[in-house]
C-alpha cells in the first residue's frame, strides 16, 4: 500500500481519536450514526436552519417557503439565496479548523448531476478513491456542499481542532458540537449570515 493511503489514514485515525467518543467507525464514518451520537450525546447538538423553530408545514401559507432545488424545472432563486448563506455559513467556520470531508457519494453509483461544471466534476470524482478527503479550498468544499444542499447525497464536515462535526441534508444542517465554547462562534456566524441556530 501507498504512503499516501498510510498518511491519510493516521490523518483520519487521529481527527477521531480527537472527539473521544464511545462510537465504532469504519470507513462509513459517521454517515449513518447521527441517531447513534444524539442518543448518547442529545446535548451536544444543535441545528442549523433558516427557520428559527420547526413550522407545521400543513399550513398552506408555507407552500411557497417549502422549495427546493430541482434540475428538471426552473428552481425558485430564493433557494439560491438560501444555498448561499449555508455555504458562507461552514466556509467560515472550516476555515478556524483543518478539514476533512465525507460524502455518501464514496458509496453511490449515481452520476454527477450535470448542473457541475467538469472542473467541479473533477473534485467530486476524488470522493470515489477515498471516502474521506482533506478538503485544503473553499472552492472544493463548496462542490460538496452544493451536492448535499441541493439533495443529491449527505456530507459530513469534520472539524477536530473545533471538536465539531455537521451533516448537511439540504437546507438543514446538524452540528455536534463537542467543545460549549464554539457554540457562541457557530450562532454568530449563522446570525451574520441570516440563518438560525436552534436545539435539536
């Protein structure tokens, strides 16, 4: 096996061991086992959203908030506005920690949805030699984030030196934060940015 696959996984072995916590992972990581973690650590989490609480969406007043991204029909350009604010939101806070990313698109035997470009194509195909990559520009994060925000596939961004961990699922996401002290950094920065920091 090649160095490079032996540095990258010390690099990953020691970004978990740095969140100590009572969890298995393998290289699946933590996609599937953010239940898992919130029922051992319900405290730790908060959410990430452009609602400040959770709206009963049989209202039919919020129809025309419910939108979404869509490749086939013409996607409202409220949801571009909205993408943005997610994407400065974890830019900003990535750029306080290294970073390494995980998309469910390591495991997926579906394309790359056309609305990328080939060079972003280009950053997204890195996922499929490794399920975890160490993200070093915000360009590259953004090709992620746009996969997830936009419902294509689940990332996960982890933050060791923060002690933080997000999945983003369209236009949510959850954060486990380890350390209380970067809590009031994430709702600054989600308030600058116009999103909304609430309990899980």
């Amino acid at each position: 096996m090649s160095e490079k696959f032996f540095n990258q996984n010390r690099i990953i072995k020691k970004m978990f061991d740095s969140f100590n916590l009572s969890i298995n992972f393998d290289v699946t990581g933590f996609l599937e086992k953010e239940e898992e973690i919130y029922t051992k650590y319900p405290g730790n989490f908060l959410i990430i959203d452009r609602f400040p609480m959770i709206i009963n969406k049989s209202m039919e007043w919020f129809a025309p908030l419910d939108f979404c991204f869509s490749q086939n029909e013409q996607t409202p350009k409220e949801f571009f506005e909205v993408e943005k604010k997610f994407i400065n939101t974890l830019t900003i806070l990535s750029s306080y920690s290294s970073l390494l990313v995980q998309s469910s698109y390591y495991f997926s035997q579906g394309e790359v949805p056309d609305f990328f470009t080939n060079e972003e194509k280009d950053y997204l195909l890195k996922m499929k030699d490794n399920p975890f990559i160490q993200i070093i520009s915000p360009k590259e994060l953004n090709n992620y984030l746009k996969l997830s925000l936009r419902g294509y596939e689940q990332t996960i961004i982890y933050l060791p030196e923060l002690k933080i961990i997000a999945w983003v699922n369209e236009l949510i996401v959850s954060v486990f934060v380890q350390d209380e002290k970067y809590r009031k950094l994430i709702e600054t920065i989600c308030l600058t940015e116009g999103l909304y920091l609430r309990e899980k």
